[in-house]
C-alpha cells in the first residue's frame, strides 16, 4: 500500500464507519427499511360495487404547498389568518372520504401550488394523503401550477403512477401522444355478475397542458392532435365490445364552454372561462365518439356549474383547495358523480344513469346542485349493444 492510499484510507475509515454505524440501528429498529418499497395497488380493474353504484369524488384544484405552514387565501378574516393552512383541505377530503365513501377520487390537477411547494413530491404526498390512508383507489391529473416547484410534468405522473392506491398512469402503451397523464380506465361488472370481466364505464384521462406561446402571446395549454387519435382509437376499441357509456376528465376548459353563459346551465358561472386561444376541435371529437356523456373540468375555481354541449354535459369541480383563490364565505366545494347500474331478472346489465351534485365545505356538508346528467334509455341508439 503506498503511502498516500494509506493516508486516505485513515482519514477515509472513521468516516466509513460512523457511516455504518449510523444506519446500522435504524435498519436494526426497522426491518421495514431493508425491504425495498413496493406500491400498494388497489385490487384492479375497478368495479362497481354490489349494490350497482360506483361513486366518483372529484377534487379540483388543490393548490396544496408546505401543509401546516402554507397559509389560505380568500377566506373570511374570523376563519382566517394562522388557523388556516393545507390543512383545511386536507381536512375537508377526510370529511368526503368519511361521509361519501366514495369508489374513486379524481384529483383533476393544480393539485400542488408549484410556487409555494418547497419540494413537489412531499407536497404531492401531503396533499393526496387521505386517499391513500382510507385506501381509495385515485386517478390524478396535472394543471397549469403543479410543475412549478421541483419535479417536472414527466416527474410529476411518474410519481403520481406509483404512489399508493394510484390508478393514474404517464401516458398509454403503444402510443406516441403529446404530453403526460393521457390514459383509460374501466369500471367492470360487479363480483359474481355475468359482467365481470367487461367495462361498463370508461373513463379518460387527459392532459391539457399548461402555458404556451402562440405567435409571441402567451395562452393556455390545449388538447392535441396526437391526444385525440388515441382517444377516438381507445373509444372505438372499447365499442367494438360494448357501447359502454364514459366520463372524460382533463383540467383546462375548451373554448365552447363560454357559450354556455347563454344556456340553462345549473350552478356558479362567476369567472370568465381561462381557456387556450387555441381551439384543438375536442368538443368535435368528443360528440363524433358518441361515448362521453360528461366531461369534468377544474382550473376556473369560482366556477362550478354543467351545462351541455352537443349531448355532452361540461362540469366544473369548483374550488377545493384553500390556498387557491376563492371567495370568502363562498364555501370551497367538491363534486361527485354517482353511476347507478341497471338492474334486469336479477342480473346487472348496463349503467343506467349518470348523476351529479356538489358537497360544501360547510357544518353539514351541504348538498347542492343535485343533477341527471345521463339516463341510458330504450331508444338510445347505444343502448346495450353486444357486437
Ligand atoms: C381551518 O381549520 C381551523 C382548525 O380546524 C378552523 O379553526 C378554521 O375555521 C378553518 N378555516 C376555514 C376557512 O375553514
Ligand atoms: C372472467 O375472467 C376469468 C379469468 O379470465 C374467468 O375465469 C371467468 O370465467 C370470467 N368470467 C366471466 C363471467 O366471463
């Protein structure tokens, strides 16, 4: 040994050492932490539950930061200052989990406040939390805000794809399709029914981006071309089976939904729609797939309303996150969407109605806005269909 090595390794060696030593009784204490961590999955595919229903709890807009220390914002002075943080939101999700139950929880984007989230992962963790402790399988999407801290889009549904209880996932197989978080899941058949191995919901998943520059001027991120040849592809497979009904879920609104100022629409209109420049033709590709019957939407917190557009009915989540802009005493609200299946000589056949309504963030939770979006009718030309 010559005599530099020599040297280095004395110097090197009390390092090594504390080194070990210092691991040493944490893996010791805890034989969790020699284990490499593996994902918990929910028992996949999803399904319906016996009674015929499958519950959909829609969290828009989070804005979740640093938890206890990330202060809220537009709430009323008595119920302000420093009682109210993250934790509110996370409070008020626990509330819906325990009081709804609920199958599935979209968290449809802005999920985390880039700017006020030292670090997106830990934030992430903090803010989807209690879908992960009541073990409620969940979808989540990105918006505008939730690669501004440390991690970027691509990071960002990576991790959310892993985490516990997580049925999201980056983007599709076998498909080269712009940007991250595109992607389908089926709700099958309930436990012991003839439909268990079939889809009788589809759900899609979709990104729309964030900012962009068109001609020098900054807008709104949209849904691309490449995202709807996969959807229209996805739809049409899918139908071949089944003529199943389906949800579509993305976080920025397309351009049409101002028209819908100047329909009976049911709930808040009370911002101007902050939607791309850009008009991609979604609502066209949409109604040409004939499938989806509801679209639910985030971004615009001070809205929270469905209208419909050619057969489609367009829903805002509203705000749910207290960091997020609102409205003092305009409580911060979530949506859910219930899916009743048809029940036929004792068997379960196909969904027969969509539904809708709101929970505020209130003493009782209050219920509000209760709506039918969708009843499957004798006549509907995608009425059970097998092919
Ligand atoms: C936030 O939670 C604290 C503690 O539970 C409560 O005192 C406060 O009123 C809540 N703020 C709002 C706006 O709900
Ligand atoms: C569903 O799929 C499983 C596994 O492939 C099969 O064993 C079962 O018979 C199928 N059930 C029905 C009702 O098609």
């Amino acid at each position: 040994m010559s005599m530099s090595s020599s040297c280095l390794l004395s110097l090197l060696l009390p390092c090594l050492l504390s080194f070990v030593l210092l691991r040493l009784p944490s893996t010791l204490l805890d034989p969790a932490a020699a284990v490499p961590r593996v994902k918990r999955s929910p028992p996949l595919p999803l399904r319906f539950r016996h009674d015929g229903a499958f519950k959909i709890l829609q969290v828009a807009d989070m804005h979740f930061g640093n938890g206890a220390a990330t202060r809220c914002r537009d709430v009323a002075p008595e119920l302000g200052g420093a009682r109210c943080s993250d934790l509110n939101t996370t409070r008020f999700l626990r509330r819906l989990i325990e009081a709804e139950r609920p199958d599935l929880i979209v968290f449809t984007g802005d999920n985390i406040f880039g700017s006020s989230a030292t670090d997106a992962a830990e934030s992430l963790l903090r803010a989807i939390n209690p879908a992960v402790e009541y073990k409620v399988p969940w979808a989540a999407i990105l918006g505008n805000h939730d690669q501004e801290s440390t991690m970027t889009r691509a990071e960002l549904m990576t991790f959310l794809s892993l985490m516990d209880y997580s049925v999201s996932q980056v983007n599709p197989p076998g498909f080269l399709v712009h940007g991250f978080g595109n992607y389908h899941v089926g709700i099958h058949g309930p436990f012991g029914s003839e439909l268990v191995n079939t889809s009788l919901l589809n759900l899609y998943f979709l990104d729309s981006g964030d900012r962009e520059l068109v001609n020098g001027v900054k807008t709104y991120g949209w849904i691309k071309e490449s995202q709807l040849i996969w959807l229209s592809a996805t739809s049409r497979e899918l139908q071949q089976n089944l003529h199943a009904p389906a949800l579509a879920f993305f976080h920025i609104p397309i351009p049409e939904v101002r028209d819908l100022w100047y329909t009976s629409f049911k709930g808040h209109y009370q911002e101007g729609v902050a939607c791309s420049s850009v008009n991609s033709g979604v609502l066209s590709t949409l109604a040409s797939m004939g499938d989806v019957k509801g679209v639910f939407l985030g971004h615009d917190h001070l809205n929270d309303f469905c209208g419909g557009l050619k057969g489609i009915w367009f829903c805002y989540g509203g705000g749910f996150g207290y960091h997020a802009y609102g409205i003092p005493h305009w409580p911060r609200r979530a949506r859910m969407i219930y899916i009743e299946l048809k029940n036929e000589q004792r068997s379960w056949t196909e969904v027969e109605s969509i539904q809708t309504w709101k929970l505020l963030d209130d003493e009782k939770l209050s219920k509000i806005d209760e709506q039918v979006l969708w009843r499957c009718s004798e006549d509907d030309l995608y009425h059970n269909v097998y092919l």
